[in-house]
C-alpha cells in the first residue's frame, strides 16, 4: 500500500504579519513537526519574500511557501494581480487554486481554476485544487455532482496527467470559516469519492494523490478527522493564524 507523506497547509487569507512569519517559524522549528509531515505556508503575496528569506536564515527549506492564488495569465495590464512567475520567483513552491472565497467572492469559474491550475504546475509550482459544495448542494445531496464538475474542468484542460503532482483539498463551503467542521466519517466518504473519481481518471495516482480537508479544523477535531484513511492531512484557515493552535493540529497529523 503507498503511504502518503501527510500534509498540513496554513491559508491566512489576508492576516498575518512579518511577527507571525518570525513566531510560526520559531515553533515550526522548535516542535520539529516538518520531520513528519509537510508543513505548507500560505501568507499574503507581500509576505512570500520575506517568508522565503527567513526561512532560508533558520534553515527550514522544507517548509513549504505556497502563494494564495495567481492569474491564469503571464503578465500584462492586471493591477494588483500576481503572475506564476512573480509568484515563483518570491520564493513560491506551490499555488492554492479555486479557493471558495477566489470562487464566491471574485466569480472565479471553474473554468479559470483550472487555467490557474495548469498554469502552476507548467510553472513547475504544484497546485493545491480547492474543491467543495455549496450549503445549498450539500443540503439536496448535490454533494458529487459539484465536486465531479469541479475536477473535470482540470481534467478536460490538463488532461489525465494534471493529476500526477498536486494536491487537491476537500473544503465543504459550508464548513469553512463556520466552526462547523465535516464529521470525520462524512468527510472520509468524499475523500473516497474523490480518490475513487482520480482512480477512474488515472489508476496509477490514486493511492499516491494527497487529499486534504478544510473547514473549521481545530486542535479539538484535527486528530479524529486526519486519522480517516482517504484523509491526508488539511488546510487551515482560521487556526493557522494561532502558532500554538497550528503546531498542535501539524502534530495529530
Ligand atoms: C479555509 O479558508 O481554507 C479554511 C479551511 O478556513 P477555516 O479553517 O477557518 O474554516
């Protein structure tokens, strides 16, 4: 049986500071949690550099900078937007795409995720595919069909192959930022289908790809949620925000 190294990935949206880089970085270091699992970081785009920097002073290059989002372009006239290139060359290994505030809040399709997604990983960056259903589809058993639709506007972009080197996490939006996580058993069957759903695209990922869950993980829930067998790890919003919070759910992992 493959065993899949866990991950767990801190999303701090639009928080965070140089402060909480230095603190996360220190407890990071001092648990010594990246030994076992991947530890993935994800600040504001003005932090990449700095985050980058000083975790080459504290001799912590594996863990991980991830960017919070990139345009599916390469440059141009976008104010305020960031390139895969900018992005990679501020020290980013991996790129969350689809996010469900990138989808709500700023209408990103589908469609763009995906372009966002193979601009990534033809960037030589992996992505991160944030994949959920709506309140609306969880409640009248939409759950599949949404999750279905999502990854196969990846598949008709990038092909069976874009599957071989990114990590996909569960978030269920109604899940996210609610205090309301998945119960473990429920998640672990839409980690299966997910797994079952990469399976039937490409056999020869579907033990190996890493499926993580988001939404409202906490120190209290992480260790019942991570211990499901299809669930690898997670990406943490709220909590990550709180070092002491974060390295106490990196080590139930
Ligand atoms: C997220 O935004 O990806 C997330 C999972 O947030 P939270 O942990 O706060 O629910």
């Amino acid at each position: 049986m493959t065993k899949r190294m866990p991950v767990v990935a801190a999303n701090w949206k639009m928080n965070g500071s140089r402060a909480l880089v230095d603190q996360i970085l220190r407890q990071v270091k001092q648990s010594g949690v990246c030994q076992d699992i991947e530890v993935v970081i994800s600040p504001p785009a003005t932090l990449y550099s700095y985050f980058d920097q000083q975790r080459k002073n504290d001799s912590l290059e594996h863990v991980f900078l991830a960017a919070q989002n990139i345009n599916e372009l390469d440059s141009g006239a976008l104010t305020g937007e960031i390139s895969v290139g900018l992005a990679k060359e501020s020290g980013c290994q991996w790129v969350i795409c689809g996010h469900s505030e990138r989808r709500s809040l700023f209408n990103e399709s589908s469609k763009v995720t995906a372009q966002k997604f193979m601009k990534a990983l033809n960037a030589g960056l992996k992505p991160i595919l944030c994949v959920g259903e709506t309140t609306e589809e969880h409640e009248q058993g939409k759950t599949f069909s949404s999750l279905t639709a999502q990854i196969e506007a990846v598949l008709h972009l990038g092909g069976k192959q874009a599957f071989k080197d990114c990590l996909i996490a569960y978030e269920p939006i109604w899940a996210v930022g609610t205090g309301k996580a998945a119960p473990p058993e429920m998640a672990q069957e839409v980690h299966r289908f997910i797994r079952g759903m990469i399976g039937s695209i490409c056999p020869e990922t579907a033990a190996s790809v890493r499926i993580l869950y988001g939404g409202s993980v906490k120190p209290e829930n992480a260790a019942a949620l991570f211990s499901q067998p299809d669930i690898d790890g997670g990406l943490i919003g709220g909590a990550s925000l709180v070092p002491e919070q974060f390295i106490k759910i990196c080590q139930s992992a």
